[in-house]
C-alpha cells in the first residue's frame, strides 16, 4: 500500500493510551502520560487501560474496542502504547485500520507493538514511531528523550544515528523505507495478512531474552517464507540478554549467514529496541545506510 505522510504531533496535540498487550501497571502509565504533558502534550486514556484477562490487559473485546475508539475519535491525534508483552497479534483482524487510512494517527510503541506497527503501514500505509511505551516512559534510562521528541513532533533529520567500525558486518550504501521492530513478532507475522512487504526496504529488527539458537530459528522463519527476498539492507539493534547457555554460534557468525548472501550492507548494534537510551525509529520513512561515513539518516 501507498505510505502516506508521516503523522507528526505538533504542540498541543491529544495523544491517546491503550494497552493491547500486557496488563499495565497504574503508577508506570500515570508517569508516563506525565512525560508527555511535559513535552506539551494532552493525554486521554482508555476506558480499559487498566482491566485485566489473565496475561492480557482486559478481553479482546476491551482492548480493541478502546483502539477503535480512539480511531474514530477526531480529537485524537496519536496514539501511545501502555506496555508491550503478548496480545496485540490476537487483535490484528479486529482493528479499524480504515479509519487509520481515512484520519492517520501516529502510532507508538516497541516489542509486541511491532505487530500494530507492521500492519498499520501494511492495512493503512501510516507511518508509526518505534520507541517507548507509556510505562518506559516512566524510567527515564529506558528511552533516549531527544530522538522520542524528534520522533513525536516528525523532525526526521534529528534521528540520525551515527556507529562505529566495529559494528558494520557488510560494507556498503542503501535506500529505502525501515521497517521492522522485534524479530520475534516480525517471525509471528510471517505467512499472515499483516506480514510486512520488505522488498526494496532497509530491515531493522532487534529481541531481548533470546539465546542465539531462537534468533536462529527466527531468521530461518523470514528466510524461508520468502520475507528476506528484496531488502536492500539491515540494522540491527541491541540483543538484549540474548547470550547462549551452552554451545553456540556467535552472533556475528549468524548475521552473516543470512544476511552475506543478500550483498547488502548490514549494521549492528544499533542503540533501539530492548536496551537502555533505546533511540526512537521512525518506521515506514525513507532511511539511507552509508558505512563510507558511517550513519543512518532518515526523510520523507
């Protein structure tokens, strides 16, 4: 589908919260919709954002009906999620991605967001924000504060990223649109309606609690479904505690593995995702990988 423009927040903007995965704790929310009063922002939440169904945070019904809501609410300007952990994937066929195609709202959040992310620029070209949630929010290690307000006001050029000679595996310059987030939910959508297209697209892809043999066998997972076919490079981001048990391959060993074949340039140990000072990505924007002058910028 067509990507749409990015759906910057101005001052002054509603931004919405909902929990779609993951019960969300009280006081971890509340100080995160405190941070965005402080960014100059107003802050509705959800009638459900503190219900709770077991592992999720309220029924499906819940929590997609809150989402919906602020879909096709026209005071609401953006949307931040509450928490990651697992059940936005149970909500995806529920979701009004065409009031998101008719009024683009930007969507923000990482982890088990990757999954709403993928499919709002899958169902409804939108753009969305890679970056905190409303309870990362809440601890200020967790997120880097400049690239999260360059993100939410759509001042791309500030979201540069700059790395290292160590952290390029393959040489080389890319364009294209990033996509991705959590590898772990990138292999969950595989061979479903909401699997992301990544040809001629630059991968970003990042996990936490996963031993080298799981990262393994997530990277086979886009291999063989074909996901891999056309990108035109790839960032990794910081892999979390993923350090083996036992006998393992090494990580470099496994990116190129995969990504060697592929004769574009790969990256790693970008500073998003699962990490502390985790830089907010914009997802769906034209991103260009240059490891002659080691950075990556973004646009329109």
């Amino acid at each position: 589908m067509r990507r749409q423009p990015y759906p910057a927040l101005r001052p002054g903007a509603r931004i919405g919260i909902v929990a779609l995965s993951g019960p969300a704790r009280r006081a971890r929310v509340r100080r995160g919709a405190g941070i965005l009063r402080k960014c100059g922002y107003s802050v509705a939440p959800g009638a459900h954002l503190f219900s709770r169904h077991g592992y999720l945070a309220g029924s499906d019904e819940q929590r997609a009906g809150d989402f919906n809501r602020m879909l096709r609410d026209p005071r609401i300007d953006g949307i931040l999620f509450a928490r990651g952990g697992y059940g936005a994937l149970r909500l995806l066929p529920c979701l009004d991605w065409e009031a998101l195609r008719r009024r683009p709202r930007l969507l923000i959040g990482f982890s088990d967001i990757t999954a709403v992310l993928a499919a709002a620029r899958t169902r409804a070209g939108v753009p969305g924000l890679h970056g905190p949630t409303a309870s990362t929010l809440a601890e200020p290690y967790r997120f880097h504060a400049p690239s999260f307000r360059a993100g939410l006001r759509g001042r791309l050029e500030s979201l540069a990223l700059r790395f290292g000679a160590a952290s390029i595996v393959r040489s080389g310059e890319a364009r294209g649109e990033l996509a991705g987030g959590c590898l772990s939910l990138l292999a969950s959508l595989a061979g479903t309606p909401y699997e992301p297209d990544l040809r001629g697209k630059i991968l970003f892809w990042e996990d936490v609690n996963e031993e080298p043999f799981r990262l393994d066998r997530m990277l086979q997972q886009l291999r063989l479904s074909g996901m891999l076919r056309g990108v035109r490079g790839i960032l990794v981001g910081k892999l979390t505690n993923c350090k083996p048990k036992g006998p393992s391959l090494r990580e470099r060993d496994l990116l190129q593995e995969y990504f060697a074949p592929l004769g574009v340039p790969v990256v790693r140990g970008i500073p998003a995702g699962h990490c502390v000072h985790a830089r907010s990505l914009p997802i769906g924007v034209q991103a260009h990988i240059d490891t002659r002058q080691r950075r990556v910028t973004f646009s329109e």
